[in-house]
C-alpha cells in the first residue's frame, strides 16, 4: 500500500499514479473484481472494497488502525470496522492475507466456485445459465460476496485456522510456504464449520488436507481450476468422504517409500519437502541435533542454526558444488554453540568424538552423555544409526539413507495428525 500525505496537490498526486501505472504490472482477475467491487456504490461495494483493503493492511501492520480511527470516521461508522479493530491488538505474521486472497476464499467458499472471473461476471449480474445480466444476480452476488468477507474477517475463524497451523507443526511464517494451500485450508474450514461439522473433526480434515496439499504440489500449477475442482466435489460428494478419498489416492505407501524420498533430492531449502520436514519435528517434539533439552520446536521459534551433517568446506574440498553440499539431506537444526563446535571438521572425526562422549569421554558437543539418549536423538534427526559406532558411509549413500529416514518421519507425523 502506497500511502500519500493528505497535503499533496493534485499534479503530483497524478504524476505518482502515472509513474506506478506505467510499472507494467499485470492486472490479475483479482485487480478486476477489486475494481468491480469498488465502484458499486449501490449495493455497498465501495465499503466493502475499503474493507478489505483495511482488514490485509492491519494484518500487517496493527498499528494502521489509529490512523483509520482518525482519517476515516464514515468507516469507523459502519458494521465493519467493530469485525476487524480486533487486528490492532494482534501482533501474529502467520498468515498475513492480500486482497486476492481474502477474495479467494470468501469467493469459493460462499459461491462454491474457483475461478475469480466468474465472481467478475456474478457481481456484473451474469446469469451463467441464460448468459444474460439481471439486476437481481448483482445484488444478490454482492451480498454473499459480503457475507463470505465477513467469515474470512471473522476473530474466531482467523485464530481457529493459524491455531490449526499451528498444532501441525507449522510454528512460523517461515514455515508457510505454499499461499493458496492455505487458503484452500481457510475454505475447507469455513465450509465444514457452516455444514455443522464437530470441531475435533474439522480441525483434523483441516490439518491432513493442509499437509497433502503441500506435499503434493496441489495448488501450485493452476489454482484456480483446483480450487473449483475440489469445491464441487465437496459439495456433491460430502466433505469427510472427498477428503478421505484424495487423500488415499494422492498418499499411497508407495509415495512415503519411493515418490518422497526421490523428491528430496534437492538443495532448495524452500522445497515443501524440507518445509514439512521441520513442521514434523516441532509437532513431534524431536529435540535439536545433539540436544538434550533443546526442541526442534524452540530452534525454529529462536532462529536456531541449520547445520551441515557433512561440513560444507569439507565437502568443498572434495570438489562437490552448491547443488550437492546443500542438499536438504544433508541438514539438521542445531543449537549454534553445537553448530560452531563442530566446524569444518570431517564427519569421521566429530562422529567419533561423539561416540567416546557418551563412553565416558570427554563433552564437546552438546548435553548428551549417554549412548540411549544419543540413539533417541539420532532417530528423531533422521539420522543412520551406524554413525553412534563412528561408522560413517560415504556422501552420496548417505544422502540416500537419511532422505529415506526423512521421508518415513514425514508418514509418522501425517498419522499423528489423523
């Protein structure tokens, strides 16, 4: 959002619009509707219009809402500033919403469609069935469009939806990854929520319908024929049972023993694989690499250090480039004071250390001092057992191993969310 003092004269004010309209950014289907909304004062469009752009800005920035209650009385006046001034007083980045998001799911979600240019044609007054405009499918298309924006701006819909995030694992706004998997999750909640589905229940389709989503890529290619996809079937089919069905097909065994693994190998720590790795452990309760108190959890929430189990200048030296020293197999979240501890030495050498620390040895690496507590720890990481005997296997067999580990810590976390 572009905000411009009050103070400015008009030949300015246009030359900033005709600077940041020649930006040659293309307009969406949301920037359509948007504009469809906005100039429609009879049926309120215009405030619904500021609505949404308040209730994203505030998201954002809390501290707008002064700003709002001393510019904009007219607003502060009407049924929607007492639904959203809840915002000013929440400091949560989880999820912060845009326009096309808050349009996406009040649109699907009431209208039970997914493709936004339909919402265009339905607030014009498009009869899809005659393929004429009537006036009564405009009013009509704008007070469900109203009544889907008020659900999304809701408190207790907004904090149920990132509280469910949040009991998955999913504990940071680094961790949310995939925008229109979340929105998709915000409909399927609001529509089991308006179809009298108990609360446990929901909550759990909710989780497991996230987590597929993400793992599978569902809504990255294009979004909106899946969204309206996947409305229609739950309208005609019910919503427990879709769920359950695509679930099964997309999540055979066979995609946690071969499908996952082989789309681990990669190096991009932004890949949904590793994102819903993370989000497994903080929901498991794994403690950090060599830990004994510190949680995977308590890293991701404090920033903790994603440590190369092979130190990259190790690997360096054996002449492996970006792309294979940072594979996402090859990292593990540690304490920094562990992390640096560590260093550039060789896996042959630390491993070792380790290994004769809970022996008796000396303690470099961490609390743990034991060789149950160091096994406990190693599985919760993913980690080949044979490294507690200091046996460590070479780079690529290792990386093959630990991504086959990785990916079955993935299927216990899904079961746990069921």
């Amino acid at each position: 959002m572009i905000e411009l003092a009050e103070d400015l004269d008009i030949e300015t004010v246009t030359e900033i619009f005709i600077r940041v309209n020649s930006a040659g950014v293309e307009l969406s289907q949301a920037d359509f509707a948007m504009s469809k909304i906005a100039v429609n004062e009879k049926y309120g469009g215009n405030l619904l219009r500021k609505a949404i752009d308040y209730f994203c800005h505030l998201a954002v920035a809390p501290e707008f809402a002064s700003k709002i209650e001393k510019n904009d009385p007219l607003f502060v006046a009407s049924e929607f500033w007492p639904k959203m001034k809840w915002l000013k007083d929440v400091n949560d980045d989880l999820y912060d919403p845009t326009y096309t998001d808050v349009l996406r799911v009040a649109f699907t979600f009431q209208f039970g469609r997914g493709k936004l240019q339909d919402l265009v044609a339905l607030l014009s007054g498009r009869n899809f069935e005659t393929r004429e405009y009537e006036e009564s499918i405009a009013e009509e298309s704008f007070a469900k469009l109203k009544a889907g924006i008020e659900a999304f701006m809701n408190k207790t819909h907004f904090e149920r939806l990132t509280m469910i995030l949040r009991s998955a694992g999913f504990v940071t706004s680094d961790l949310i990854t995939s925008r229109n998997a979340v929105n998709f999750a915000y409909i399927l909640y609001l529509r089991g929520r308006a179809e009298g589905l108990p609360a446990d229940e929901l909550e759990r389709l909710v989780r497991r319908w996230y987590v597929m989503s993400i793992l599978t890529g569902r809504y990255t290619g294009s979004p909106e024929s899946a969204f309206d996809q996947d409305i229609r079937q739950m309208a005609s089919r019910g919503i427990k049972q879709y769920v359950a069905a695509v679930i099964e097909s997309e999540l055979p065994e066979s995609f946690w023993t071969g499908v996952l693994p082989q789309h681990m190998d990669t190096s991009s720590l932004q890949s949904p694989y590793f994102i819903a790795y993370l989000a497994a452990q903080a929901r498991l309760g794994d403690r950090g690499f060599l830990s004994r108190d510190i949680t995977v959890r308590d890293l991701l929430l404090n920033r903790g250090d994603k440590h190369h189990i092979f130190p990259r200048r190790y690997l360096q030296q054996q002449g492996l480039n970006r792309g294979r020293y940072n594979q996402i197999a090859n990292f593990v979240m540690a304490q920094s004071e562990i992390n640096i501890a560590i260093g550039d030495k060789p896996p042959q050498v630390y491993f070792k250390e380790i290994a004769e620390q809970v022996n008796g040895g000396p303690k470099r690496y961490g609390g743990i001092t034991d060789p149950d507590t160091l096994r406990q720890n190693f599985e919760e990481n993913c980690l080949p057992i044979s490294l507690m005997d200091g046996q460590v296997p070479d780079y690529e067999t290792f990386l093959a191993e630990r991504r086959r580990l990785m990916a079955l810590r993935i299927k216990r976390w899904f079961e746990v969310l069921g």
